[in-house]
C-alpha cells in the first residue's frame, strides 16, 4: 500500500518528487522484513517429525515427534489465498502450541503432515 502512495505521489506531484520518493523508499524498507523471514525460514516433515527453523540473527527451532502432533489448524484470509500462505498452528500432546505465520502453501503443508501420521 505504501509503494502505491508513493508512486502516485511520483506522478500527481510531479513539481515536489522528494516527498514520493521518500514515501517509495519507506514503502520498501517496510518489505525488507517479511522477504528476510521468508528466505530464513525452513519447514520440512520427515518421517518421524516436524522440523520449523525460522530467523537469520536470532534462530527459532522446533522439532515435534509426529506421534506427539495432536492437531493441525490453517487459518487462511482472502489475500492469503489469492497468494497461497497462511497461518498454521501446531498443537501437540502436553499442550505444545507453536503458530507459524506467512507459511507458503498451508494447506499442502498440513497434508503432509496428515500423510505422514496416517
């Protein structure tokens, strides 16, 4: 949204292009987060686990025993769908809730998972 305001700034203010382009500039510092949590963020399902890995300075894992996953939600907007990610949260035995957010193609995600406990 912030990109879009700062290219119509660009365009219906042509005598002052500062303040669109500072708009534009924060519009793509404001992007520079979510790319590196995508790019740092590893989900995989073997045949004995769930393994999250997430972040680049500071590292997140976890590593839940598939006999141990009780359940297995996906939480989906409508922009989420148009672009295939969502949120999933994984519930296992002693109450271990852990939710991941932006997670590309949940739902596949969630079928492995399923694919590999049945």
């Amino acid at each position: 949204m912030v990109l879009v305001v700062g290219v119509v700034l660009l365009i219906v203010l042509p005598g002052v292009p500062l303040a669109g382009a500072v708009v534009l500039l924060i519009g793509i510092l404001m992007l520079v987060p979510p790319f590196v949590a995508y790019r740092t963020t590893e989900l995989g399902v073997t045949n004995k686990r769930v393994i999250v890995k997430m972040g680049l300075i500071r590292r997140r894992t976890l590593e839940l025993l598939l006999r141990q996953v009780e359940a297995i939600s996906v939480d989906q907007s409508l922009s989420g769908r148009l672009l295939g990610f969502g949120s999933i949260t994984l519930t296992g035995t002693g109450g271990v809730r852990e939710d991941f957010h932006r997670v590309r193609d949940p739902l596949e995600l969630r079928r492995r998972i399923q694919g590999q406990v049945a």
